[in-house]
C-alpha cells in the first residue's frame, strides 16, 4: 500500500509539473498511458520521465501532435518550454529546462510536423513581413527564424555522434545509406560560399547537401576540400554565464567565415533539382527562408555591404550587365554528389582556379541548360 501511494504521489507531481511546462489534458493523457505501459512492463522510470523534456524525442512528438493547442500555440510551446529569449544583439539565447532530443535525425517526424506548422501559421506573406507587422505574430516569426540555428546545430551532432567516417562528409553519407534515403545536391550554394569584399573570388569551397532529395528540409554545408562541415557553431564564443557571445566586436570578421557561409534549417520547401510543384506551393521557401527577418546583429556586420570588409556572395555565373558582359563568377561545382567531389578533387590546387574559369565558360555555353555539376565537364576535357 506504501508503494501504490508513493507512486500516485509520483505520478500527481509529474502531471503537474506538465501542466505547467504547458501540456493540456490530452497530451496528459499520452503521458499517462505511456507511463502505465512502462510500468507494467517493469521498464525502469527514472531516465525515461526526463525524455518528456527532450523535444523531439518519441515521447515529446507523441505528446506535441497530441495537444489539442492550435499551431500557433504549438509553435509558442516549443520556444517558451525552452526559455527562448532574443539578446540585445539580436542572438536567440535558450535555457536549459529542456532541450533538443540529441537522438532526433535530420529528417525526424517532430522537424517534419513543427516545419508544416510554421508553413501554416505564416501562409499569407513572408516570415520578414510577420515580424515587422503588428498582428500578433512578430515576436514569434523573429524567434522561430532565429530558431532554425539550433535545429541546425542539433543536425550536425546527431550525424557527427551516430555515424562513422574519415570526415563530416562520410558521415552524413553513412547517414543517408543507413536511413535508405537520397540526399540532394541540386539548391545553389552562393550565400554559403561568400568571400571577403577585400579578396577576389576564385572558386566556390563549400557545397550544399540537403535532407532528404525529397524535402530538402535540413541542410549541410560541408568544405570541399576537407569534407568537414562549414558551420557557425565552430565559431561562437560563450560567456561565463553559458550563453552564447553575440557581441560582434568579439569576432574577427577575417575569422568569421563559417557565420556568414554557415547552413540553414528550411521551413519552406527549396526547388532544388527534384522541383514537385505540388510542395512547393505558395513559394514557401521564398516566403519562410530567404524573405527572413532580421539576422543576429553578428552575422549582419559580417554579411552586410557598408562596412570596411565584409563576407560578399558572388553573382550566378549567367548574370550579365547592361552591356550583356557576365558578371556572375558563381557556379556549383556539386550538382550530382559525390562523383562531382571526386572529379574536383582530381584538378591540382595551382590549377583550380584556372580550371575554374573553363568550367564556367562551359557551364554559359549550355545555358539555358542548367549546370551539369563538375564530373560531366571534367570527363569531356579527359576525353578530348
């Protein structure tokens, strides 16, 4: 009798203690049911009442698509149950209550079912317009694209913790095979290959791979030459209270350069090379990922034209002036995946950007095809 009656104490404290991390009655009940089930089967408790707290997690999705909140409040829950709170520079700073579920993939069932609440909730105009505007939604649109930095962050150690290889490269392909799904290789990468306004652009040193080909929903940004992952969370400071260091006058902007060509979470579906216009309606990714409101005051000194040198992206290598001279130096080396890295990889580093500028002589006598990647060009030049 002292054991039942220490457990529904156990129990009350739980529920209320839910109740007030912001869980109503019908995700209550998922909790309880769950509960029930693992006592019954004898499953130890302690390790596993902490996973309610892990967003994300089996436990957490369970309860999240079982609240009978709307999605706005959906949205809201995630962002308060993790104390989400904008700095005066800008930076969203997060609590430590609860957290991103560590094991949650890149392609997880939670990032799939919060991405389609922020595509209903800000359906009508872009993400930047929700912030400027005064119905309701401001601070939520400027947090939730803030926001995207730590879904991103939570990628790349899920692949770098779970998977094995030489590099972040390998890793991610381990990833794809294990989970039997294509990664694609299709959206430009221009704003993830930015140079400094004082030096000459010469080639691209990253490329953009998405998850998965289907929904280019997360997204990496991994080194040509090295294979590891560009991000800007190989950057960032901390302060001695734990937060993240937002003051931009702590950050060389010649050192900065993986914050300003770092990836970035999509809540829209990008057109990439697999474009199904039946997912891409309302140009979502338009409207929720490049009209975004306003970056860290950080990432905007290291991105923003004006100051004394800042990170450029490079124009499309199709653009031309007035006088119908090309003016773009940009095109993807990464088209098809790895056989495009294999065959770059093969041009000597003193010959690249030489190799470089044929290629972009190639790539503008196909227009208005689109770029091939770099192995097709590379085994016409073998072949001749």
């Amino acid at each position: 009798m002292v054991f039942i009656k220490q457990r529904k104490n156990n129990e009350a404290k739980i529920a209320a203690k839910l109740q007030q991390n912001g869980w109503d009655k019908a995700a209550l009940q998922v909790y309880d049911k769950a509960y029930a089930k693992r006592i019954a089967k004898g499953k130890p408790m302690e390790a596993w009442t902490e996973t309610s707290r892990l967003i994300g997690s089996e436990l957490y999705t369970k309860m999240f698509k079982a609240a009978r909140l709307s999605p706005q409040q959906k949205l809201t829950l995630v962002l308060q149950q993790l104390q989400a709170q904008v700095d005066r520079n800008g930076f969203l700073q997060v609590g430590t209550i609860y957290s991103l579920d560590p094991q949650m993939a890149p392609h997880a069932a939670f990032l799939q079912y919060f991405r389609k609440l922020v595509q209903q909730v800000f359906r009508k105009r872009s993400l930047r317009e929700y912030a400027n505007g005064a119905d309701g939604l401001a601070e939520l649109a400027q947090k939730l694209h803030l926001f995207r930095s730590y879904l991103d962050r939570n990628n790349i150690r899920f692949v770098r913790t779970n998977f094995v290889g030489q590099n972040d490269f390998e890793k991610l392909l381990q990833y794809a095979q294990y989970y039997q799904f294509k990664l694609d290789y299709g959206t430009d990468a221009n704003y993830h290959n930015r140079h400094l306004k004082s030096s000459a652009f010469l080639y691209p040193q990253n490329m953009k791979i998405q998850v998965t080909k289907s929904s280019r929903m997360s997204e990496f940004i991994v080194a040509l030459r090295t294979g590891q992952f560009v991000t800007e969370w190989q950057v960032y400071k901390y302060t001695a209270a734990g937060q993240i260091d937002s003051n931009p006058g702590h950050y060389a902007v010649h050192q900065a350069e993986a914050i300003a060509n770092t990836e970035s979470f999509n809540y829209g579906i990008p057109k990439g090379r697999s474009f199904n216009p039946l997912l891409c309606i309302n140009h979502s990714h338009q409207l929720l990922d490049v009209r975004h409101p306003a970056d860290p005051k950080l990432r905007r000194v290291l991105t923003t034209v004006g100051q004394d040198d800042y990170w450029l992206a490079e124009k499309d290598y199709y653009v031309k002036n007035a006088q119908g001279e090309y003016v773009g130096q940009y095109a993807d080396l990464v088209k098809k995946g790895q056989e495009d890295v294999v065959a770059w990889r093969q041009v000597p580093d003193a010959k690249k950007a030489q190799v470089y500028a044929d290629f972009l002589k190639y790539c503008r006598q196909r227009w208005p095809l689109r770029n091939p990647g770099f192995a097709k060009y590379f085994r016409s030049k073998m072949r001749k």
